[in-house]
C-alpha cells in the first residue's frame, strides 16, 4: 500500500526529485547570488547591445570618412588626402576601414613617386588579414622602382610562398621574372616564365611569358 509519503508529494518514496525543484530549491536558498547574476548578465547584455550600435556608427562614420579623403586625394589635394587619412588611422583605427586608409596613404605616395614613404605605409599592413597580400607585393613594386632588384624578389617570392592561389599570383610570378631579369638572373628568370605558362595556360600572362622565352628572330644578313 502507498505511503502518505507518496500520497503528499506525488511521488513514490526515494523518488529524485526534478531538475526544477532543484533549481528553485537553489534559488530560494540563493536569493541574493541570483539576483546579483541576472543583474550581471541583463547589465552585459544592455552593454554589448549598445557597443554593437555604436561600433557600426564609427564603422559607418570611418568609411564615409575614408571615401572622401580619397576624393580629396583624386582630386589632386594629396597633402589634405594625407592629412585625413591619417585621423583616420588615429580616430577610427578600430573599424575595418583604418587599414583601407593605410593601404590608400600609401598608394598615394606610390604614385608620387615616393616609394620609401610608399613602402612603409604597405609594411604597417603585413600582418593584416585581409591586406597583407597586397601590401607584400606592392612593398615589392616599390623595392623594384628604387632599383632594389634583390628586395623587390623577396617580397614576390613572398607573396607567392604564402598566397599561391591568389587572384594575383599571376601578375606577382610576371613581376618576379621581370625582377630577375633585371637582375641578371637569366635562368631564374626562364624557370618562371615557364612555371607561368604551365599554371597559368591560356591566359595573356602564359603569352607574355611564351614571348619572353621565344629568343628574338635574327637580323637579316645585310647584302
């Protein structure tokens, strides 16, 4: 026969008692640590609610900044450009946009003709995620234009060691060759053309290395 045990409770003698029970047993004798919890955790969330809104709004504010320092820069004013993009890099460096400021910083003394200047806004964004491939070959391009064949063909065959399968890697195995070539490494430069024609079949880049391992045609013999 039942007990007044089960009777009363619902429950046969030794039965365990629900995860519920347990709970509000917790709580009840745990008042003031579940309050000073949920308090914690409704405080934290309030918090990473309001940096998510306030972080798109500098995120907006930088890239708006950052589309009209370029303009200014297009626009021939690239001491101002300069100026701008640098606030950027100090006010928003944050957001996505800070190394988009750097890279264009540097694309604007490149074309000045200011590859030192050029070089090390590239470098600050090495070890940029999304960037870094980029600012490896550019660094290369500026080694290459102040003569530094040796450079310019570390920072290729960097890019290429660590990206291979970059949607530039093509143009960067181009710009290798020619380093070397320059550089008077003729059989280096040889084997790259030829790995660029064998990666890179059917493309004008495979036509620009074929041309380059094609030796010229002999001059005709004058009579």
């Amino acid at each position: 026969m039942p007990s007044e045990t089960w009777i009363a409770s619902g429950k046969p003698d030794g039965a365990a008692p629900a995860r519920s029970d347990l709970a509000l047993a917790w709580i009840k004798k745990n008042r003031e640590t579940f309050i000073g919890s949920v308090v914690i955790l409704l405080a934290a969330i309030v918090f990473s609610v309001y940096f998510l809104i306030h972080y798109r709004g500098l995120r907006d504010t930088a890239w708006k900044s950052l589309f009209m320092a370029q303009q200014v820069g297009y626009g021939g004013n690239l001491a101002e450009a300069q100026k701008q993009l640098a606030a950027i890099e100090t006010s928003y460096g944050s957001t996505s946009a800070a190394p988009y400021a750097t890279l264009t910083k540097g694309d604007m003394f490149f074309g000045q003709g200011k590859f030192k200047e050029a070089g090390a806004e590239y470098a600050k964004l090495f070890n940029a995620k999304e960037l870094a491939p980029i600012a490896v070959y550019n660094a290369g391009k500026c080694k290459e234009a102040e003569g530094d064949m040796a450079g310019a063909q570390v920072q290729y065959s960097d890019f290429l060691l660590k990206n291979p399968e970059h949607f530039i890697a093509p143009e960067v195995h181009s710009s290798l060759a020619r380093a070397q070539e320059l550089a008077g490494a003729k059989d280096l430069a040889r084997t790259t053309y030829e790995k660029i024609v064998l990666l890179y079949p059917d493309t004008s880049w495979a036509a620009q290395a074929k041309a380059r391992l094609t030796p010229p045609a002999p001059a005709p013999a004058k009579k």
